[in-house]
C-alpha cells in the first residue's frame, strides 16, 4: 500500500511532525528529537532529547540554555538521513547567523519549511537560497501589503543623522539581542561609523560569538563600565526591555530610537515611548515573501507563524494552491 501524498509531514499545533523519522521542526514544547531552523526563542526551545540544527544554531543554543546534550550538527547543504526514509538538508534562510530553511525529502518528494526569512542583504550571515520543492512552508510575520521595509542603509543614514544632531545625548537603539544588534552595529561600521559602540551587558554574549563566527563588529564596550561623559554623542545597543526602565536612566539625556520592522506602524512606535523608529527587520517584508514564493515556485504552499490571511489571498489570485496552518506558540522575538 503506498502512502497518501505528503502524508508523511503533519502540522500539528505544536509544530510540525515528519512522521517516518519520528521529528519535530521546531516544536513549542519539549520533544524527544527536533530539527531547529534557528536560535530564536519561539524556535528553539530548550530540553529536547536530540537537537539537529547547524553548528551555529547549536552554539546560540548552548549559550542560551547552558547544555548541549543530544546536539548533532548540520552543515549548510550537507543530506543528513534522520531516519524513516526521510533525509534533512538545512539551507541558509538569510534571517540571522546559522539560520536555516529545512529541505525534507522522503519519497520523492520535496517539502521545504522556511523558519524566519528575509532576502534583503545582511553581512552576519548567508543569504537566503532559493530552492525548488513541492511544498513550501512560509513565514508571514509581514505578511500584509502595508509591510514594505526601507533599504537599511537610510535607516543607519537618520540613526547617524539624529546622533549628529544630538551631540549630548547617547542615542539609545533597542534591538534584539540575537541578530538585529550585530545587524546594526556592522552595518553602522559598513557606513563608516568607527567609535565605541556601547552595549547593555545582555549584548555582550552573543556580540562575541558573532565574533567567534568571524564577524568583525569593531569597539564595543559595556554601559557599565562607561563614564557618563564617554557617552554623550555615543551609540548605545540595548535589549528592547531596558529602552523605558531604570536602567537607561543612567544615559545622558538619552535620545531612544528602536530597530524592528514594526516601527512602520507608528501605534507601536509611540507605545514604547520611540523618538527614532527605524524601520529594520530581519523578516521577509510583503514584496520579498512574494517574490520568494514566486521564484521558488512550488506546487502548493503552506503559510504560518504570522499573518496568513492576506498571502492566502494573493496566491489564490495568482492562481496558486495554498494553505494557512494554525501553529501555536510563535511570538516575535525577532523582529
Ligand atoms: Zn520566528
Ligand atoms: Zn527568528
């Protein structure tokens, strides 16, 4: 008896399960084997039995959960069999260090789930790969036409622009503390930028390991070991968290500015208190999801872990058979 199509790939609310090989891919909950398409948070979560990432995803995880039991790595581009007749290739998806798309391929066929994706150029790390498959399962954080994000270039131009206007204060910029916050202080040094930037010791870590990863990031220094004149007219990096708490009160009249792809909503901007929103995101905005769904071109695509609705939509009318899942579990910590 031969199996259903794809029958062998099942989205569950908690994740999706590739049933001959018994695997998650990044499951909300603990599982006893798991494919991680990143380090974020609400894509890997600590205390599964054995993790299958690639190496830097599997360093993100050690420094974030302290252990490494049951880690096996996977190269960029490497067939890794995980049993059931199923094999696992990880492909850079362009989001943040060691982030990866996961090709599956059982039977013949080919199912590929995205993680979080972008196709905008980023220096800290792989660019996305189009790939062709059956199935693609897409993100859609950003998944409305009134999502579109600027090149990053402007974005670093009005955050050197408002520090140069603002020579007494310390411009304050929040920024996820994995991947939005080496993205802006590489492309800071790509537009010239060569002083100290300052970082919220929750910045340290995962500064170094980028480092460790070969990227250059330049002078960083930690806030607490600044004195309060060191920081006037400086850059400071800071976890989103600390932009409004007491601790940012030791900045000179700090100036607060934020990085995310949500800033183009000027609700959310003004909600946390944001002088400077700067329009950065790590996630695939509305044109680069559907130029991506357009290239990669597969029979049937599945859409997640965002806004569904109005993707749904666009590929029903450019004639494209699609699907939403209803995962559970996925917040933004990446933005
Ligand atoms: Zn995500
Ligand atoms: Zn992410």
């Amino acid at each position: 008896m031969t199996a259903a199509p794809f029958s062998w790939i099942r989205p569950e609310p908690h994740g999706i399960h590739v049933a001959p090989a018994d695997v998650w891919v990044d499951p909300s909950r603990a599982v006893p084997r798991a494919l991680v398409t990143h380090g974020h948070a609400d894509h890997a979560r600590g205390g599964h039995g054995e993790t299958i990432a690639t190496p830097e995803t599997l360093a993100i995880m050690k420094l974030r959960y302290a252990t490494s039991a049951g880690a096996r790595a996977a190269a960029y581009g490497e067939e890794v069999a995980i049993g059931g007749g199923v094999t696992a290739t990880f492909l850079p998806a362009g989001h943040v260090l060691g982030s990866a798309q996961i090709l599956l391929q059982h039977a013949g066929e080919r199912v590929i789930i995205t993680g979080d994706y972008k196709r905008a150029p980023d220096p800290t790390c792989a660019p996305f790969h189009v790939t062709p498959c059956d199935i693609f399962i897409t993100e859609a954080t950003f998944g409305l036409p009134v999502f579109t994000h600027p090149p990053i270039a402007e974005e670093i131009a009005k955050l050197l622009a408002a520090r140069a206007a603002n020579p007494d204060s310390a411009v304050l910029v929040g920024a996820y503390a994995l991947g939005k916050a080496q993205r802006v202080i590489a492309e800071l040094r790509a537009a010239g930028h060569t002083e100290t930037i300052w970082l919220h010791g929750a910045m340290e870590k995962m500064c170094r390991l980028y480092e460790e990863h070969g990227l250059s990031l330049g002078d960083l220094k930690l806030v607490s070991d600044a004195g309060k004149d060191d920081l006037r007219g400086a850059i400071v990096i800071a976890p989103p968290s600390a932009l409004n708490d007491r601790w940012s009160r030791r900045l000179p009249t700090p100036l607060t500015a934020m990085a995310s792809g949500w800033m183009r909503v000027r609700g959310r901007a003004r909600q946390r208190g944001v002088e400077l929103p700067l329009v950065i995101s790590d996630h695939a905005d509305w044109h680069e999801l559907t130029q991506t769904i357009g290239e990669v071109n597969p029979a049937e695509t599945w859409i997640t872990h965002g806004r569904e609705e109005a993707l749904l939509r666009w590929c029903e009318l450019s004639q494209r058979r699609a699907r939403a899942l209803a995962l559970v579990g996925y917040e933004d910590e990446d933005d």
